[in-house]
C-alpha cells in the first residue's frame, strides 16, 4: 500500500511538473558577450516576439561595436574628417545619450575619449593582448581629452573638430541594444520576459507569477526587480569588462575593483551608472549616484565592505522577506 501511494505521488509530480509550461529561451553571443532572451510561452506571439528580437540583435551587432562593425567604423572615420555628415539612424541615439551621460557625470563617462585609450592600449588589435602605453602619451591625453561636447550635432548630421576623437561607447552599448528589444517586446505585445546582454538585464513583467530576480555575486545580495526595471552587476577586476572602464582621468583601469550594482528604470541608465560608480569608488559613489539620478546602488569594495543607498537596502531586505525566485 506504502509503495503504491508513493508512485502514486511519483506520478502526480511529474504530471505537474509537465503541466507547467517551460520558458523560452534563446543564448547567443552578441557584442563579443553573452546574451539570453526569456520569455512567456503562453504568449501567442512569443515564438514570433523570438525570432524578431534576435534577428534585431544581430542587426545591432552588425552596426555598434566600434572595431568591428563598419557603420561604427565609418561614424568614427567621417569625425576624424572634420566634415559633417549624416549618422547612422541607430548610432545616432547613443550620441545623444552619451552626450547627456557625459555631463551629468561630470566627465566619466566619456566614450569620445575611451575609444582613443582602448586604441592605445592595444583592446582593438586582432590579438586582443594590452600593449605597454607610452607614459606620456598618456598623461598628454588625459590632460586635455577630447570630450563629447565637441560633437556638434544638427540633426541627424554631426561633425567633430578634434582628431584625438575615437567614439566607443563601452557598457552604453549593452544597456542600448538592451532598451530597444525590451520595447519591441512590449510593441508585440510581449508581457514577461527577462533580456540579459553581458552584465546588463533588464525585465517585462513577472516569471511564473513572481518577480524576476538578479542573482547576487561578489557578495551582492539578490534582487528582485519590477516592471520594466533593468539591473547592471559589475566587477571591475574582471578582465573583459576593464577595457570599457578605462578611468577618463587616468587612462588605466580602477585603482579599486569594486563591484556595482544598479537598478535603474532602464538598462541604459543602469549601464552607466555601474561604468561611473566604478570609477567614482569608494569615496565619490554617493554623488555620482545623485548627479545620474539613480536611487538603488551598492558598491563592494576589494576588503568585502558593502556601500549601499537607502534604496538598494530596502530592496535588499524586501528581497529577503520575499524570498528568493527566478
């Protein structure tokens, strides 16, 4: 009897278990990093919202990495010319923004000088191995870098005076291609999905009736996230990802490989902020923070001290109390 009631249960479970829908997912490589699209197979249009997304994210890799893609190549090659011309309909929205990022953190986030470092130290070199930087090179640039405020911008025409310019817009790049799916997702009617490009996610809705979680590294707690809210995780000792947080006033990686964690109403924001905080540190995290407008933050500092907002506190706790899913 004892053994007939556990097959019995057996079989219940794994009724259930197939009864439940399984998500559908797609994991490639994009921008030189992995990429993952989850979405709810209930939709009707998710296998459709799928294939659109990726050939969407193909497109994008074929256009934005700057020492690959040739209509970044040739974005970089017209500003060297001085000349005005006419931008790429997708580039042209990072300038804007980039424009605006650079401000608002006071320097940096400065992709018109980034792609001049990453040239320097070697990052687009078909052997992707760091060559020695000549040291005053170096200080000379960092003294009087170009910036993104010499990019004039008159419509979809733009021109640049300064020929030290190479535009490379780091993590930005992420959080971009990110934001553009996750609204096409939304256009198709798409109501629970999770996008994750690199260090980058950001999520429609919830995961089988419960919220999307980002999973705590590093000694970063998980979090749950809302609608429409992205999350960037990143370590600044990681290898891969130092290229793209070159420090603007120095022109070498972060003197203090922190890992950042921001949650933001969209990726792009969230990219950014996990590039300035990054560079910001220990000591300046809480203005830059303010000055970019972003309420949940948390750095780990190298000797495991956690830095965190109020905001991402409060989230931290909520998620405790909530427990864990996704």
């Amino acid at each position: 009897m004892k053994a007939s009631l556990t097959i019995l249960l057996l079989l219940a479970a794994l009724l259930t278990a197939c009864s439940q829908p399984q998500e559908l997912r797609r994991d490639a490589r994009f921008f030189g990093t992995r990429a993952t699209v989850v979405l709810d197979p209930d939709s009707t249009s998710a296998q459709t919202a799928m294939h659109e997304v990726m050939a969407e994210l193909t497109t994008l890799d074929g256009i934005l990495p700057p020492a690959t893609a040739k209509p970044m190549l040739r974005t970089n090659v017209m500003l060297d010319s001085g000349d005005w011309f006419s931008v790429n309909p997708s580039i042209y929205p990072l300038v804007v923004r980039a424009k605006s990022y650079y401000r608002r953190s006071h320097g940096l986030f400065n992709p018109a000088l980034l792609g001049t470092l990453k040239q320097l130290h070697g990052h687009y070199d078909k052997t992707g191995l760091e060559r020695p930087v000549n040291a005053k090179t170096l200080a000379t640039l960092v003294k009087h870098p170009p910036t993104m405020d010499e990019i004039q911008v008159n419509g979809i025409r733009m021109r640049n005076p300064n020929p030290k310019l190479r535009l490379d817009f780091g993590l930005l790049i992420y959080g971009y291609a990110v934001d553009a799916e996750i609204a096409h997702l939304r256009l198709l009617h798409i109501h629970n999905a999770r996008i994750s490009i690199g260090p980058v996610t950001r999520v429609i809705g919830l995961r089988n009736g419960k919220a999307w979680r980002v999973h705590g590294t590093h000694g970063h707690p998980g979090v749950a996230l809302r609608d429409g809210e992205a999350a960037c995780l990143v370590d600044a000792g990681d290898a891969s990802l130092q290229p793209d947080l070159l420090d603007p006033r120095t022109g070498a990686a972060p003197s203090q490989p922190v890992t950042v964690l921001v949650i933001a109403g969209n990726a792009s924001d969230a990219s950014v902020g996990c590039s300035v905080l990054a560079l910001a540190g220990p000591r300046s995290w809480k203005r830059a923070a303010k000055d970019l407008g972003l309420d949940a933050v948390s750095l780990r500092t190298p000797d495991g001290h956690l830095l965190e907002s109020p905001a991402m506190a409060a989230r931290r706790k909520q998620g405790h109390a909530d427990g864990k899913n996704g």
